[in-house]
C-alpha cells in the first residue's frame, strides 16, 4: 500500500486551519462572554497543530523534503535505506497533492537525479537519474548509452556487488560519462532479463523525459514503464543526509552528507 503523505498533510492542514477559524470566529467569543478560559480538548490541539502542520506542508512542498530510497536501482551512486533530501523548487513550485506547476524556474537536466510520480502505478514515488530530455535522440546498445549520436563513454573500475535482499549479485563498477556528467554504475554481464538486455532506440517527445537507474540490470525504469511527463516531476535529489545499513542494523555514517 503506497502512502500518500502530501495528501494526508494537506487534509490535516486543512482540518485543524478550519477548526480554528471556526474557533476563533465564533466559539472563542462565546467562551469569552461566559468567562470560560480553558479550550475543549479538540480546539486545543486544533489550535496547536495548525501551525506545525501548516509549516511542514510549505517547507515540504515548496523548499525540501526526504525521500527513503527503498531499493537498489541507483547502486551504487545511491544505496537502500539512504535519506535523500530533495530540492523542490529546483524545477519549479507546485501545488501538493495536485502536482500542478505553478512557478517555472528550471528543467531537469541530462545527469541530474530526480523525484517523480511514478506514471504507471497511482501514489508510487520514485527516483532515478535523468538521461533524456525533451527532443533527445536515445540510444542503448550493448548496454551503453548514446545521446543524439555522443556516446556516454564507459571506463571500468572494479569488480563489486550489488546488494540485494535475498543474494547480492557480481557486478562491474563502471564509471559513465553522461554529457559531461561522471558517475558510477553497475553493469550486470551475465543478466537474463529481455528488457534489461534489449537495445532501443527513441527519441523523447515534448514536455518528457527518459529516466534508468544507475543499476542499469536492476532497474524498473523508462524502459519498463515509458517517458516521464513533467507534470510527474517533484523535485531533484541533491544529497545523502542518513543511512541506514538494514542488513547489519546499524548506520552508514561514512555516507552521511554525501552529495549525489
């Protein structure tokens, strides 16, 4: 069950804002004519919470908030159980819940990760890296990826593994020249999947974009699920503030602060 916070926060925002009003409009006044001073339990935590709650909503919605990242698909720029704070004004303003940009500022780039609606299951966010823009030619063959005809260079690092809950898997740590942006992958040479293993080619419509993981063998991506409408856009993810290693129980302190 996917759950929605924005809309949950909203409903407690408007709930609280509206008993408050009601208070201060009517039953305040009412209470004040029968020298009552004390509020009634529901008014009182009305009265309290609004202001809390009406905060966590702005700063939320329009200025930062966190993402657990709850899979792998990112390995190994971004591990499960990493916090990612999210830059929600990068993109633009938007109305919660609803989504609707209000204020444009910028676009997401090629390299940059962001934060989206997933766009083929209703209240599912996602978060992977941005490979294609509106009118880009995308390539991938043989696991390499060309941009209008430039191909996002490849250099080998080092044999690793990629951390799965059951067994990890024996990967290659790749770094990737993504249009001037240098990141790491994990290539898995010896994967079954058919999509994983398939080569396309496309070119993304107006208004779109193309998202994969930087785990490129483990990731339900736009190549699973299609383009990306902007208007499925939250925001960009900027960095690692905790991290929470689930198989030891214990945290990732070396990867507190790390910028993605």
């Amino acid at each position: 069950m996917n759950f929605n916070f924005a809309l949950i926060l909203t409903l407690l925002v408007f709930i609280t804002g509206l008993i408050s009003l009601v208070d201060i409009c009517w039953f305040a006044k009412q209470r004040t004519k029968k020298n009552i001073d004390k509020r009634p339990f529901l008014i009182e935590q009305a009265r309290s919470f609004f202001p809390v709650f009406l905060a966590v909503l702005i700063i939320r919605s329009f200025i930062i908030q966190f993402y657990h990242v709850p899979s792998g698909s990112l390995e190994p720029t971004i591990l499960p159980g990493d916090y990612v704070a999210v830059n929600q004004f990068a993109y633009g303003l938007r109305l919660p819940v609803i989504n609707t940009k209000i204020i444009p500022i910028n676009n997401p780039k090629i390299g940059d990760i962001a934060l989206f609606n997933s766009p083929a299951e209703k209240g599912l966010i996602l978060i992977k890296r941005v490979v294609g823009v509106p009118g880009d030619h995308i390539q991938y063959k043989n696991k390499v990826l060309y941009i209008n005809g430039k191909e996002a260079t490849q250099t080998f690092i080092s044999n690793a593994e990629d951390i799965e809950p059951i067994n990890n898997i024996p990967v290659k740590k790749i770094q990737e020249d993504l249009n001037g942006v240098k990141h790491d992958i994990y290539i898995n040479p010896v994967s079954t999947d058919p999509i994983d293993n398939a080569d396309f080619d496309v070119t993304v419509p107006a208004g779109s974009y193309f998202m994969m993981g930087d785990n490129r063998d483990m990731s339900a991506d736009s190549r699973y699920f299609g383009m990306v409408s902007d208007k499925y856009i939250i925001g960009k993810g900027f960095l690692v503030v905790l991290s929470w290693n689930s198989e030891k129980n214990n945290f990732r302190f070396d990867r507190f602060g790390t910028v993605i």
